[in-house]
C-alpha cells in the first residue's frame, strides 16, 4: 500500500469537513460550499458504480445494481476469497483492496455501495461522501452515535444521494401498518413491543478475548480492522461473527432493528420527539467484551405533535433452558383475548405487535402483513385508502439509483436513517453503561452524562480518525 497516496487522501477529506457542525439545526442553516460536487447525471445515463464490500450482502448490494442496468466499474473488499464470486461475476470490474485508493484512482464512479462490518461503514462512506459520490450504506448506517450524525450532516453539505439498506422502508407492509395506524382504528398507540430471535452467530456473551491466529493471506487484516483498536485476527471475528463484538459490530440490537423497529419509527413518528429516554429492564450474559446474550430494553417516548406517549420495548436473544434443554426465547407477554395459537409477528422469529387505546395490531419484520389482532376483527375491517406514495417493486437498490439521477430523496435517505440509527445505537449505549440515559434529539448529546458528547463516540486508530 502506499502510505503517502493514504494518507493524502484521508487528510484531504479531513480538511474538507473540518469546519462541519455537528448540529441538524446549524447545517440547515448553512450554504454548501463543498468544493466537491457529484457529477450530473441524465435520466437515461447508467451510472459507474463500485463496491465496497464485495462478498457475502456486498455481492447481493452490487449484483441488484448491476441487474438494474449501471455500470460496476470496481470492486472493493479486503477478502478476495470471499469476494470471489463478485470477481467472477463482474470480470469487468477493477479489484482493490483499500476503498481509499480505489476513489482517488477512478475518478469515474459515481455512487458507491458500503457493505462491510458495522465499524468501518462510517469512514467508507464519509470518505465517498466527501469526493462527491452518492452512498448507499447496509444497516445499522454506523457504529455509533456521532458517526451517524455525521454521515447525515456530510449526506446534506455534499448534496448526494444516501440509502441505508433497511430494505423494509421500501415495501408496501410498512406504508400500508403507518395509514392503519393513522387512521386511528386502534386509537392512541401506548406500547410497542418488538422482537428477534438474534443473535445467530457465535460469541455473544462471550467475556474471554479470543486466541490469536495467523490471518490467511488472502485477508489483510489491518485493512479489516479499520479505525478499530489492534487485536488479534481469529475465525470467530471474520467473516462472520463480528456482530457479537462491541468494537466491530452492534449486536442483535444493531443487526436487526433498522428492520422490525422501523414501522414503530415511522408510524409512531418516533422522529419528531425533542427528547427520549432508554433502559435496559433484563439481560442475560453481560460483559465489556461482547454483547449479552438476551436482552430486553426499553425506550420511553413523550408526546409528539397529536401523538401520546409511547414506550417501546425491544426483546432480542434465546438460549437453551439447563433443566430441560429446550430453546427458550425472550419475548413479550402474550395480551389477554390474543388465542394462543394465533401467530403475532413472523411467528417466534421476528414481529412486533402495537397496544392501542382500542385495539392492537401486529406486523412481520419488515412490517409486512400489518393486521389487527384478534385476527377475527380483519374480517369486516376495510383497508385505509393508499396516501404514501409505493416504490416500484418495492425495490431499494432503484429507489437510490433513481434518487442519484433526479432530485427526489430515496425513502430511507440520511435525513430518516441517519436519526433513527441514533436511536437504535442508543439502546446498545445503555446496554455499554448499563444507565438510563436520556437522549437530546435535537442537539445530539446525552443529557444526563457529565460527558455528554464522548459518551456517543470512539477512539480511532491514526490514520483513519473521523470528525466526530
């Protein structure tokens, strides 16, 4: 790798944002005066499109993109073997292995697609951001607090088009459960209850560090670590299981509730609240190493605009009962006049279920098949008519590549997905204090720390520093 080209690139985008407020309200006050600006696009052009992250979601990410038509003109991943296939499929496609050098060579792409380990997804895409290329970032958007802020602020300076791949946002189910819910047929919302069967990988609750191993060669392991504190490669981290460390990923938490916890988001019009609290009320397995194997947190919304008071609490993990053996799962209490055979949500593995002043609706991961429960009240009960717009075949990869040719937003841009991520990276900060915090929606800070702007951000490896 050349280390000068590095770290040209990385001090250029530095000097770039270095005077960006972290601050929604100072932002939209302020001109863009990016030096950088995306480079116009016709409506019938195809865009160059690279990837960043190139195996495992990142061949499914770069793949849909191909299959709408665009150009993949470079793939990125620092894994070759497990970006084998990608190569295979997209011969065309120049190959690197640093993201950095990859957008200072070619000058051409126009959007990115981010696929990687929650850890890196921030500086991946800052740094595409701030060369003037549009993003389009798996979920959760970023590993902490401050970086999704940042994202959404550096998403708006440089006037591109964002996504964050909680392909859901896109589908008829959430948007027919929000013109439920508003039409008021279960009345005021009061709790929310949301669950998963995560984790489904190994280590979760795991307290001892893991042995060190020699990295295979096809893998450049400080590539992979990113801006992430050194330690050891071992099999258990890469490629898969990183989502049960608190340095590399976000948990079941992280993994999931950009999906199932969108439609309380969104419907609930969770976004607009100036302030919220969460706690962690049960957990299983806690340590400082990984995150616990079950969990049960519970977040507490004031009133918002013509909206009540909400809580919403979020159940993840399962486990195998020692007397009995069998699997046992953390979930909410079935509600009396709910038979116990009625499925609520995706049946044990993902669902949510909405305690109205008047009765109760339920929904799959994606907020898909929204119906009332009892499921016997669905038999007179006439859908709402359609007032939020459908994304044609409800696909998120044309929904962004639309948006990075034309002036409409993609759905779940950085304006939406960049404070929703804060709230769901929220609750695993509790779960990393193990306080009840009280977040300031509207300044980013938490407001009952004595450091308030820290506590949402990390420390970073030299050379791969963010200004967050």
């Amino acid at each position: 790798m050349d280390s000068k080209k590095v770290s040209r690139i990385t001090r250029r985008a530095f000097l770039a944002v270095s005077t960006t407020a972290v601050s929604f309200s100072a932002v939209a006050q302020t001109p863009n005066t990016a030096k950088v600006v995306p480079r116009k696009i016709s409506p019938n052009e195809k865009l160059n499109v690279a990837a960043i992250g190139a195996g495992g979601k990142g061949l499914s990410d770069i793949m849909n993109c191909h299959k709408l038509g665009h150009n993949v003109v470079a793939l990125c991943d620092v894994d070759w073997k497990r970006a084998e296939e990608a190569f295979y499929r997209l011969p065309n496609a120049k190959k690197y292995k640093d993201y950095r050098n990859m957008l200072e060579e070619m000058k051409e792409i126009d959007a990115v697609t981010v696929s990687t380990p929650d850890h890196s997804h921030a500086h991946a895409a800052y740094t595409a951001m701030k060369l003037g290329k549009h993003v389009y970032v798996q979920k959760p958007l970023t590993h902490t607090i401050a970086e999704a802020r940042l994202l959404t602020l550096t998403a708006r300076e440089m006037g591109v088009a964002t996504q964050m791949g909680n392909q859901g946002h896109c589908g008829d189910g959430v948007r027919q459960l929000c013109e439920m819910i508003w039409s008021g047929v279960i009345g005021q919302v009061k709790e929310v209850h949301i669950w998963t069967h995560r984790p489904v990988w190994d280590n979760q609750g795991r307290t001892e560090p893991l042995p060190p191993e020699v990295a295979p060669e096809e893998i450049d392991w400080d590539r992979w670590l990113n801006g992430a504190p050194y330690m050891p490669y071992n099999h258990k981290l890469a490629p898969h299981d990183w989502r049960a460390w608190q340095l590399y990923g976000s948990g079941s938490l992280g993994d999931m509730a950009c999906h199932i916890m969108d439609p309380a988001y969104w419907a609930l019009k969770l976004y607009e609240a100036t302030e919220f609290s969460v706690e962690v009320i049960w957990e299983k397995g806690k340590n400082d190493l990984t995150f616990p194997v079950a969990t049960t947190i519970k977040y507490s919304f004031p009133a918002r605009g013509n909206m009540g008071p909400v809580d919403v609490y979020w159940y993840d993990g399962h486990w195998k009962d020692e007397s009995t053996g069998e699997e046992v799962y953390n979930r909410p209490k079935r509600p009396e006049g709910i038979p116990e055979n009625e499925v609520l949500g995706d049946d044990n593995k993902n669902g949510s279920l909405f305690i109205g002043e008047e009765g109760m609706l339920t929904a799959g991961e994606y907020g898909g098949e929204p119906r009332l429960v009892p499921s016997s009240l669905m038999k007179d009960y006439t859908i709402p008519p359609q007032t939020i717009e459908r994304i044609p075949d409800e696909n998120p990869y044309y929904d962004w590549l639309r948006a990075c040719k034309e002036s409409k937003p993609a759905c779940s841009n950085f304006d939406y997905s960049g404070p929703f991520t804060e709230m769901v990276q929220f609750g695993n900060l509790a779960i990393k204090t193990g306080k009840k915090l009280i977040w300031d929606n509207i300044n980013g800070v938490v407001k009952n720390v004595s450091n308030p702007k820290e506590i949402i951000t990390k420390e970073y490896r030299k050379g791969w520093e963010l200004p967050c």
